[in-house]
C-alpha cells in the first residue's frame, strides 16, 4: 500500500523527511497536519481523556519533598487535626498525602466515619451495613482513585493503600526516601540521628506511583510479611 501510494514504510521516516514538496510523502504530511490542525479534534481528545479507566488518569507525579526530614517533623508537630474537639497532640497521627501534599489525620478516632456498604445492602442483611474506615482510606477515593500513598510522618514510614474494595482494603509499609549517613532508615525516629531525603529512594518510590505497582507492591510485601494482614487497613 505505501509503495503504492509512494510514501515511506515507517511513520519515523515519514516525519522526519526534509520538507519539500518533491519528497515523498509531502502531500501526506500537509493532508495530516490539516487534519490535525482542526478545532473539534481538540474536543474528541479531551473527551477520550475522560472516558480512560480513572487508574490512567492518575497523577503522574508525585509530590516534591524537602531535603531535611527535620521539616516533615515539624510540620507534624504543628498538625491540628479539623475534626478534633479536644485539643491534643494530633501529630501523631499525621500523615503526608505523596500524591496531591495534604496533610491528613490517619489511624484517629477523630477522623474516622462511616460508608454505606453497598454489598450488604444488595445482601439486605440487616446489622451490617455501614463500614468505619479511617482519613487515609477516605482521602484516597478522591485522590489517588482508590489508591493511597502517604507518608506517616512520626512513625517514618510510606503507606501504600489499596482501596478500591472499600471491603476488602490492604495495604503496606515501605521505608521512606530518607536515610542517614549510613544508609539507613530511623523507624519511630528512635535514634534521633539526621534523615536527608535520598533520591535513589525517591526514584524507586516514583517508579511504584508511576507504573501503577500499588496493589501488585502490596501483594508481594503482604507475602513476605504476614504481619500486615493482620492489620485493619480500611481504619489507616
Ligand atoms: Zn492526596
Ligand atoms: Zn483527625
């Protein structure tokens, strides 16, 4: 067929010839640049944008992180939680949204609330029809489309989160982009010693975000530690 109408084999080739009017292909070239150059093409785009399955409209970067874990720090230390009425030490339980940098009251009575389950409902079994999840597990529904990552600040750990079954929730810990000069992570900030962000971590960490590895992440780390299925994701 491209012999036949004198154009290249390949769509490179086809592009990047010099542009004149005696080269093959010319005519092709003005005829698509016309084509693409006309205004409803940039409506049908947009609309085949929105009809992609949510994971592929995902962010595709995420957050910029200071360089000093000191900062993340105080940043918790100055947390007050929006729903809590008592005054307390919120820092505890926040947590650093990856995707979008809200900060988020994780694991907290305070923020935890309750969703219809619509399984149940379906069911019409009676008594159980409502699930308790906690702010990481609600933020991530309009954030990451069911998919959470964020960092536990105090604790210094990632959290991966899957859900996308409000059911069936499950999720992991990595350890953060920030070491020491030995390499190493301070788990609970137990040694105290200086954490400077790493960007080979934060490279790897991308690459899970990116590549949309959240869940397959999960499930190789929950095989690996059996520990984690024994937590209640949905109330992170
Ligand atoms: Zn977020
Ligand atoms: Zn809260």
């Amino acid at each position: 067929m491209c012999m036949f109408l004198n154009i290249p084999h390949s769509l490179h080739t086809l592009l990047d010839k010099p542009d004149s009017s005696s080269s093959p292909g010319y005519s092709l070239r003005r005829l698509a640049g016309s084509w693409s150059s006309h205004s409803r093409l940039r409506e049908l785009g947009a609309g085949a944008v929105a009809s992609l399955p949510p994971i592929l409209r995902q962010p595709r970067q995420l957050i910029s992180l200071p360089r000093s874990y000191s900062d993340l720090v105080n940043k918790a230390s100055k947390f007050k939680c929006a729903n809590h009425v008592v005054d307390g030490d919120d820092g505890q339980a926040a947590m650093l949204c990856l995707l979008c940098g809200q900060m988020l009251c994780t694991n907290s009575y305070c923020c935890m609330t309750d969703v219809e389950d619509e399984e149940e409902e379906e069911d019409n079994q009676p008594g159980h029809k409502r699930l308790r999840i906690g702010g990481l597990t609600r933020h991530a529904q309009t954030c990451g489309d069911g998919v959470g990552m964020a960092l536990w600040i105090l604790e210094v750990y990632v959290v991966l989160l899957d859900a996308t079954n409000i059911r069936h929730v499950k999720g992991c810990t990595l350890t953060p982009p920030y070491l020491d000069q030995y390499g190493e992570s301070d788990p609970g900030l137990r040694r105290g010693s200086p954490l400077l962000l790493s960007e080979e971590s934060v490279q790897q960490l991308d690459t899970v975000w990116f590549q949309h590895q959240v869940p397959e992440r999960i499930t190789q780390e929950m095989e690996q530690n059996r520990n984690l299925m024994g937590i209640v994701w949905s109330q992170m």
